[in-house]
C-alpha cells in the first residue's frame, strides 16, 4: 500500500518517487522538515522545505483516506454485499469523493421517505416501474394496495420515493450534476430582508452573482461571514434545465405512463436529494479552497514578519504611546531585559512636553539607549514627533514598530510568568522595545492570528491554519538559528526536535548550571536523547564557545569532515574558518564519501565563510511624511511615503503615518498585470504611493503605486 501512496504523491507533486520515499522514511523515522531540508539533502535530492511540507501533507491525508476506505470495506463486508468488484474500485480509488459515492448505497440511513417505502413493501413496485415496460403504473400499483398503503397513489408516491433513492445513490447520477456544478454554478448572494441596515458593510454583496469558479477566496469568505452573521442568504445553484435534461437522457427509457413517473421521481431527486447534497459538496469544497488560499496568503505574510530585519542586540527604549493615560516608557538592555519602566505625558491634556523630553533624555544617558522603539497604534505620530524633536548626547535611531499582537501578550500567560511584578502596560511596551531588538524572538511568543497579517483568518479552518502557521513558525526559526544561551523557553519550543518540555529543561540546566560552553553539553540536559540532540543541535548557536563550530549551522555529525579539512590544511578550525584563501585551496571532492555528497560539503563550505550569518537584511530608518497626522489632511494626488503591513488576494495595506490604513488594490500595484500582490511587494518594505480616493465617512483610502 506504500508503493502505492509514494506513486500517488510523486505523481501530485511532480517530485520523483525515489525523493518521496527516502523523504517519507525520514518523516516517519521521526525527522523534521526543517532538519530533513538542511542536512538530509543527499537522501532527498535536495528537496527544500515547501516540498517537504508538501510531501508530508499528502502522506497524512492519503493515510487518512486509507483508513476510511477500510472502514467502509468492512462495514460493506459485514452486510454481506462486498462484491470483488467493489472490493476492487474502493481499494484502487484515492478520491475521496469517488469513495464515498461507492459507500453511499450501503451506507446505514435515518428512516427516509424511501425508507418507509421499502417497509411498506413498495421496492417490486419501484423496480417494475422503473424498467418502463410501457405497463400501465395504475394497474402495476394496485397490487399493492393493502395494510399501510391506503390507495394506488400512495403506492405510486412510496415507488416514486424509492426510485429517487436510488438515483441519489447512482453514482454517474452524481457525476452529472457534479459536473453540471463545475461547468455552470453560479453563486448568489441577497441581504436578509430588514438586514440591509444592520449590514451595511456587505453591501456589496446585497445583490451578487457571479460564476463559483471564478470567485476569489477573499470574495468567498465575505460572503461566508455575511451568511454567518445573518446578513446575506448565499446560495450556489447550477443550470438547472440543462442538468435535469442530462438526467432524462440516463435514465428514462420510454414514453408510457410507466416513463412519466420515472420522470417525476428523476425531479424530485434533483430537487430533493442530488442538487442540496452536490451543492453542499461545493460549498464545502469552495470553502476549502478559499481556506487554504488564505492560509498561504497568512503563512507568506507571517513568515516575512517574522524575517523582518532585527536591530539586534542594542541598549533600547520601548514606548507604548497614548494620550490621556500617558506614554508607557521601558528601558532595556541589550538581551532585552527590562532595567526602568516608567509614564510620561507629554500630549494633550497634560501637555507636560518640557518636563517629558528632560526623562527621556536622562533615560537616553543614563542606560546607553542606542535606539528608540515607538508602537504604530494611537498617539504614535504624535509621540514619533516629540522624541525627535529631543536633543539627545548621542545618536539615537528612532524606529516606529508594529504593536499588532501586543496588548494579546501583554494579558497572556507567558507575559505573566517573564513579568509577574508588572502590568499589562509595562508588558507592552517591553514587547514593542522588543520586536525592534528582534522580532521573530518576540512574536513567536503570540499566537500568529493575533499578528495581523492574515485574511479572514478566524472565518477559515481553524486546526489547518494553526498547523501551517506553526510550521511556518518553525522553518523561519530555525532558518536564522537561535542562541541557546540567550533564547527564551518559547523560542526554544520551535527549535527542530525540542517541544515544550525540552525546552523548558534547557533553561532551567542554563540557569542551574550557567551558559553553554559547547553543543556536547546538551545532552547532558535531561530528557536529550541521541534522537532530540540530532534534529536540533545544527539550529542551536553557542557563540564564543569552545568549538568555533558551535556557533555554525554545521551540524556536529559533520565537525569530523571539518576537522579533516584543517589538518589536510595543516591549521586550526579557527584559522580555517577566520582565513578565506586556506579554504580555497581544498578540493572538495576528496571529503565525499557514500553518506556525504556535494551538497553538504557546499553548505559546510557557505558556512565556513560566513559561520552564524543571519540571513534576514539589515534594517532601516523610516519616516512618515511630517505633513500627514489625520485622515483629514489627506487629499487626491498627493504621494506619501508608507510601510507595507498587509498583503491580500486583492492587493496590499500600507501605513501612511495615520490611524488607518490605506488600501493599494491589486489592479494599482504596477503599470503591469499582477496576478499575485507578494510577487510586488513584501511586508515592512518602504514604499512611495499615490492618493487615489478618501472616504472620510467609511474612513477608507485608496492609494496606488503606478507610476510613482
């Protein structure tokens, strides 16, 4: 059954079947993606993590199908009707759908119409009718005329109910007005009557239609929430004359009255059965796919957020800023950790600007502040303004941060447990200062839908977009490596092979026993076996520690073909690394051996010339247009500068310095077609745009990028 599933995926994927296996075999040997995609590539054929995920993917849904067909098998067989027919096209179907058509005869029912048909011994009477021998239906259902059946349409009616059953359960019945969906179906949208007030913001959808296959996901799921706040009364109906035409030509053979009610029963089926149970089939695939457009729209966004350029290891000062209550002002050190909290007012109605701006400056020089972190959310603007306008004793990179998700961790658990002593205003800020410092340390402490980066995310699959987000989680942290000195306990968990308990463990062995001195000292933490230690020791930094090696995504199992390499130089892992000319003049080929191939040597090679390179970009200094403080001081025309904070199906968001976001659509990205907005831009790049339209009623802005 393997070879089979392995055919199967080599042939959705495109990847070769030797690739799947050997990926497979990893997978189920307890390997992780990220870890199979970096060190395994001799095994794989090179395969990156997206084919990986998506090999992986299959698997557990082929295996799922696997399992149901079993279960459908042996339920068939324990009623004593499993033909080996059957038996056969069950176990060569693998679509579930096709599988679940074959079940359907034989799948225990409710008591239907049909079925009480059949209890009134009706079912001879649906057979005789329905081989339309031109015998007159009346004098056929007279017969039948007793007990419970009160008279000859009673018989006819409980015949008719039978043979629509049975058309329901057909399964090239089915696939008529399976494909007659695919072809023609049109999806419908009208407002509930008394809604249209209530409702306003789907009033695009008060009077919709459009054909199903052409409906964008974001479109869909519009329509679907509508639906589910009680707003919009969404249907999907296919051409209805042209499907029930294709169901006459199947199954009415004749012209006799006997043909008729083969005919009305062909109606009722459709009507009654087919058409609700196809499009509820469509809808739920419809909706599928809109899903997990969605969700690779949010996994692409989330992975850029969580790549965003780090300032790095910088003395910092975090403000959340606000009005009324004040400026939430934290002081940092270069791990991060907190050193001063303190609220300054320097906005209306305190308007303490004088007395503000000398705190800030002393916190400045008194903790070495090297870069000041401003929350985007209101009062930001306002605040950005005041501290540049402070004279500070030395030069102070003012950044303003996304605070998307910060008021979410400042109330959570684990902001409880770093700052148990503090409120959520001190959590807060520290969390802006933060992100500044590093963001993807920072965010994977929130659960990604409360980021902000996504589409209609709490309307989608609620398990598969945690799963895709978790695993986009997990590939972005061990992309840049983590210092196991340094990094917080939730870091830690997404580190390959870790989980919770293990890192939970590696804190309390550094805090126990201070830092690291080399990777080997890890599995003296408990509960690090040969397995766990393997997956994760590549992904784990030590800098400054015993083996150059260990603050390298060289994984251990390869310090020996290093350690080689050097002594064939006759100089020292340092100087091999240190000195780029010693490198050179090694010829590669002579470290491969039947395990080690060209590509890991190549990695280990990359490695070597840059050891714990961080492979996001640099970041930089921004700045709002120092006109534009409101939605009111905008007006057509005018170009602003802007950072991206959203990419969608139908275009992008851009931060224009105010409360609200300006809308690029998809058709105002580029002089040129654009089928995909991320191929454009990419979140937090800077951008010049263009004021198309405000809305200052509905407090929406359409800006454009063409030509600017």
């Amino acid at each position: 059954m393997n070879k089979k599933i392995y055919t199967l995926i080599a042939q959705l994927t495109g990847i070769t079947g030797q690739q799947v296996e050997q990926t497979i075999q990893l997978l189920e040997e307890g390997a992780t993606i990220p870890f199979i995609s970096r060190y395994r590539k001799e095994r794989t054929g090179g395969l990156d993590e997206l084919q990986i995920g998506a090999i992986s993917g299959l698997w557990d849904k082929l295996n799922e199908l696997d399992k149901r067909k079993q279960t459908i098998l042996n339920a068939i067989e324990e009623q004593g009707k499993l033909t080996p027919e059957l038996r056969q096209r069950i176990t060569d179907s693998w679509d579930a759908t096709e599988v679940e058509d074959l079940y359907l005869p034989y799948k225990p029912k409710r008591v239907t119409r049909a079925e009480i048909a059949r209890r009134r011994g009706l079912e001879p009477l649906a057979k005789r009718l329905m081989l339309q021998t031109g015998e007159s239906p009346d004098k056929s259902a007279k017969k039948f005329v007793q007990g419970e059946v009160k008279s000859i349409e009673e018989a006819l009616q409980g015949a008719r109910d039978i043979i629509a059953e049975w058309i329901n359960e057909h399964e090239q019945a089915r696939n008529i007005v399976r494909k007659s969906f695919q072809l023609t179906a049109q999806l419908t949208a009208k407002v509930v009557k008394g809604k249209e007030e209530e409702g306003v913001k789907y009033k695009d959808y008060f009077a919709f239609h459009e054909p199903l296959n052409r409906c964008s996901s974001h479109r869909l799921l519009a329509l679907r929430r509508g639906e589910t706040e009680g707003i919009l009364r969404v249907s999907i109906s296919p051409d209805n004359e042209g499907c029930l035409s294709r169901l006459h030509r199947r199954f009415i053979k004749g012209h006799g009255e006997d043909a008729q009610q083969v005919t009305m029963a062909v109606e009722d089926a459709f009507k009654r059965l087919l058409k609700p149970a196809i499009e509820t089939e469509f809808a739920n695939q419809s909706k599928a796919k809109a899903d997990a457009e969605a969700i690779r729209v949010f996994s692409a966004n989330l992975r850029q957020l969580l790549l965003a350029p780090p300032l790095g290891q910088k003395r910092v000062l975090g403000i959340d800023p606000g009005f009324r209550t004040g400026c939430k002002v934290v002081c940092l050190d270069a791990q991060g950790t907190l050193l001063h909290y303190e609220a300054i007012f320097p906005h209306a109605p305190q308007n303490q600007q004088g007395r503000a701006a000398a705190k800030v400056a002393q916190f400045v020089a008194t903790y070495d502040i090297e870069a000041i972190a401003i929350g985007n959310g209101t009062a930001s603007r306002e605040t950005e303004q005041f501290i540049t306008s402070i004279r500070f004793d030395r030069k102070v990179q003012v950044f303003v941060v996304s605070e998307n998700g910060a008021s979410i961790y400042s109330a959570s658990k684990i902001a409880r447990e770093e700052f148990p002593d503090y409120d959520v205003t001190v959590r807060g800020a520290v969390s802006i200062g933060r992100r500044l410092m590093d963001p993807l340390a920072e965010l994977v402490k929130i659960d990604p839908k409360s980021i902000g980066v996504g589409q209609y995310q709490h309307d989608i699959d609620q398990t598969a977009l945690k799963k895709s987000l978790d695993q986009t989680v997990e590939l972005c942290v061990n992309l840049v490596g983590v210092n196991v000195n340094t990094a917080s306990k939730h870091l830690l968990t997404y580190v390959s092979g870790l989980g919770p308990t293990l890192a939970q463990n590696i804190v309390n062995y550094r805090t126990e026993h201070g830092p690291f001195r080399s990777r080997r000292a890890l599995m003296e933490v408990p509960r690090m076996g040969a397995k766990a230690f393997e997956q994760s020791a590549g992904f784990l930094r030590i800098p400054n520690g015993e083996n150059p090696l260990d603050n390298s995504a060289v994984h251990p199992e390869s310090y020996p073909i290093v350690e080689r390499m050097a002594k064939d130089l006759g100089c020292t892992v340092k100087e091999l690394i240190e000195q780029k000319e010693l490198k050179r003049k090694l010829n590669l080929a002579h470290y491969q051996t039947a395990e080690v191939g060209m590509p890991t040597l190549n990695d280990i090679m990359a490695e070597l010339d840059k050891p714990g390179r961080d492979p996001r970009q640099t970041i930089k200094v921004f700045a709002f247009d120092p006109n534009v403080k409101r939605i009111e001081d905008l007006h057509e025309g005018q170009v602003l500068p802007g950072i991206v904070t959203n990419i969608t199906d139908f275009g992008c968001f851009v931060d224009i310095g105010i409360k609200e976001n300006g809308l690029v659509h998809i058709s105002e990205l580029a002089d040129q077609y654009v089928s995909d907005p991320s191929s454009v831009v990419s979140l937090h790049q800077h951008v010049e745009v263009r004021v198309l339209h405000v809305d200052l009623a509905r407090k929406r802005i359409q800006l454009s990028m063409k030509g600017v």
